[in-house]
C-alpha cells in the first residue's frame, strides 16, 4: 500500500488523468506501456487485482498493483431489499471513515447512488446526512471505487436479475457534490471517458445533483461534460427553502433557477428538479402553482421535476405527504406544462433511499 499522506486517502490509478498514468508507471520502476495494460484491467475489466492481470509478468503486475491500487473501499455490510435488485453497501475507508453506496437495478437498466463526502455540511434538516455533518470530502478514487464495485458486481452477475451493466451514476448519496467541486469533476471524466481511459459511461446518464451552488453549477456548465443537473429545490419561495436548503441564504431560488437555466441553455440538457414532498410544511397547492410559475418564466422544455416522497429520517417529526395532496401537487404542475414525474422510493426500507444515508455501523 502506499502510505497515507496525512489526512488524505492514499494515492490510487483512478486519482490519476489518463496523460498522468505512463509517469506513475515509470516513477515506480516499470516501463510505461504498462499503464495501458493497467486502464485496460481496471476500467474494462474492473479489476484492481494482481492475480487476474495475467497479461503482466508476476513479480511486476504485483508492484504496480502494491503502487498504484490501494485498497480503498472495504465493505463493512451490505443490505438487500426489492427481493435483491437493491443493494445498499456500507463501505470503511482507509481512516475508518464511512459511507454509502445503493445499487438499484431495473429492467433495462441498474443506477448506483454514489457519496461525495462523507456526512455533508449543508444541514438541511430533513435529510439523515445532513444531520451529521462534514467529515471530510471523499478522494476520486474513493468514488470510482464506488461505481467500479458495483459495476463489477453486476458483470459477475452477482446482483439479482443475472449478470449484467451498470448504465446510470446519481451523486445522490451522501454529501454536497459540487462542494468538493474538482474531485467530483474529476470522477465525472474517469466515468465518461471511452475504456480503457475509463469506464465509458454516457455523461446523460451521470447526474450531479445540488443544493444550488451557483458558481460551482456555472462552472460545471463550462467543463463541456454535459452531465444531468439535479437541482435539490424543495421549496420556491426563500422563507420556506431558506429553512429547508439553509444555503439559500446565500442563493436564493430565483438565482438557482437562473443557474439551472443556464446549465441547460450551455449544454442542452434538461435539468432535473427535486422536490421532497413533507407533508404540511411544502405541499401546499399554491406553491406547486408558484413553482410551475417560477419554471415557465425562464422559458419551456428545459425542466422536469421529480416529487419525491419524503423519506423519514430517525427522530423526525416530518412525514410524507398524503397521497391525495402529491397528486394534486402533480397535476398542478402539469396544468403548467412542466413534465414532472414522481420519483420512488427504492431502498427505503433498508434505509437506503434518498436522504436516508447515515453510514452509522449498524
Ligand atoms: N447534496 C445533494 C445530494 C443529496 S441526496 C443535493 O442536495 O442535491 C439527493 C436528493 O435527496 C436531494 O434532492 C435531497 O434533497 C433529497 N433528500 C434528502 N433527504 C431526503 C429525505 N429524507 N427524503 C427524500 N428526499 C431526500
């Protein structure tokens, strides 16, 4: 293993850009062809393992592998639910820290919900990471690790439903993405990038989803990958989302919705609103009106919400919504012509849903 350096996670080949892996080889003594074979491993075969790089002589694939991929990610439990189609993972870090991961696999596709940091400093108060705190941001490779795990799993067909691809990454897990901003963009490229430089996924299929850091959503516009935006809304007047999201104070709704707007103007993708519906405290018929309101004034096709009903978290007092009053904030939000579709809630009985992270070791 590569010793830590203090406080961050040791270096791994996913922390490294395609153009930085021959001199990584070379640094350790080997020739720097060997990178190809090492990308072609890891990111097509999904592999960090010595044993299986049999195209490498033995004495080098075990150094470079020594050197060069960490064992970063140890599964401390794992939790089905949806007779084995869901799979939440509970992952130690190399300092013990934990975090989340939930797989949830569908006809035709399978998502992984991965974590950016572990806990989350936006304190938003209905959500079970937010109650925690920030630990620290997670590292790169701490996130690839996350999706090459379950993307292996299911080739090895591992995962109810027989062997098959992961197709859809969502920065839904624990933590703030666009708050450790770089090591997010960076994962996004090594997820994007045709193998073996990466894992080949479609940037449509990736979503960063966020409390609406509004620089940071500009500059993610100007990186030119044209990733899914999800902007996490829950309210559209500050009173109420000022209380919710408490980084309103320093971003309101309209400036939020105007970040969304541009990101979808700079890369033509619909952004995605979310909307956790809590009953009594943001259902309310007039605000689906003022935010169908909100969204057609900057323009129309450009939008879509997701109502997602709210996921208790322990010691709440909030609940979701009666089913009468979603639908009626449904049908709203269509009479406005804004597609909208109620999002589930996979996983939430093994407190695997959205919001539900904690990553306590139960
Ligand atoms: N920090 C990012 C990612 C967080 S999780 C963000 O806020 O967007 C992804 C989504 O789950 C966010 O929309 C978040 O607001 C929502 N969420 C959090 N807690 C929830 C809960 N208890 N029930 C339903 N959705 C929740």
């Amino acid at each position: 293993m590569t010793p830590a350096r203090r406080g961050k996670p040791p270096r791994h080949f996913a922390d490294l850009a395609p153009g930085e892996r021959a001199e990584a080889v070379t640094a350790l003594g080997e020739k720097p062809f060997r990178a190809k074979q090492l990308a072609t491993h890891y990111f097509a075969h999904l592999s960090a393992d010595a044993a299986e790089m049999t195209d490498l002589p033995k004495a080098t694939r075990e150094h470079l592998v020594a050197g060069l991929f960490p064992d970063l990610l140890r599964p401390v439990r794992t939790l089905e639910a949806d007779a084995g189609t869901t799979v939440k993972t509970l992952w130690s870090l190399y300092d013990g820290v934990k975090v989340e991961s939930v797989l949830m696999r569908y006809p035709g596709r399978a998502t992984l919900c991965v974590s950016s940091q572990a806990g989350c400093g936006m304190a938003c108060p209905f959500c079970a990471t937010g109650q925690q705190g920030l630990t620290r941001n997670l590292s790169t490779a701490e996130i690839v690790e996350q999706v090459r795990h379950a993307a292996r799993a299911l080739q090895r067909g591992e995962v109810a439903g027989g062997p098959g691809r992961l197709t859809n990454i969502v920065f839904m897990g624990m933590g703030e993405p666009l708050a450790n901003y770089r090591t997010v963009v960076d994962a996004v490229r090594r997820f994007v990038a045709p193998a073996p430089d990466g894992l080949g996924l479609s940037a449509r299929n990736v979503t960063v989803s966020t409390v609406g850091l509004v620089p940071a959503i500009d500059k993610l516009a100007a990186t030119g990958i044209p990733v899914t935006l999800a902007l996490s809304l829950h309210a559209p007047d500050d009173a109420l989302r000022s209380e919710l999201v408490p980084i309103n104070t320093r971003w309101t709704v309209d400036e939020a919705l105007d970040a969304a707007r541009r990101y979808f103007e700079a890369t033509g993708r619909r952004v995605s609103i979310e909307y956790a519906l809590i009953k009594d405290m943001n259902d309310h018929a007039w605000r689906a009106d003022l935010l169908g309101q909100k969204l057609t004034e900057r323009g129309r096709g450009w939008v879509h919400v997701n109502p997602i009903p709210l996921n208790p978290t322990p010691g709440s007092i909030w609940t979701a919504s009666d089913p009468a009053v979603e639908a009626e904030f449904v049908a709203r939000l269509r009479a406005h012509g804004i597609p909208t579709t109620v999002r589930d809630t996979r996983g939430s009985d093994i407190d695997g849903a959205c919001g539900q992270l904690a990553a306590e070791d139960r």
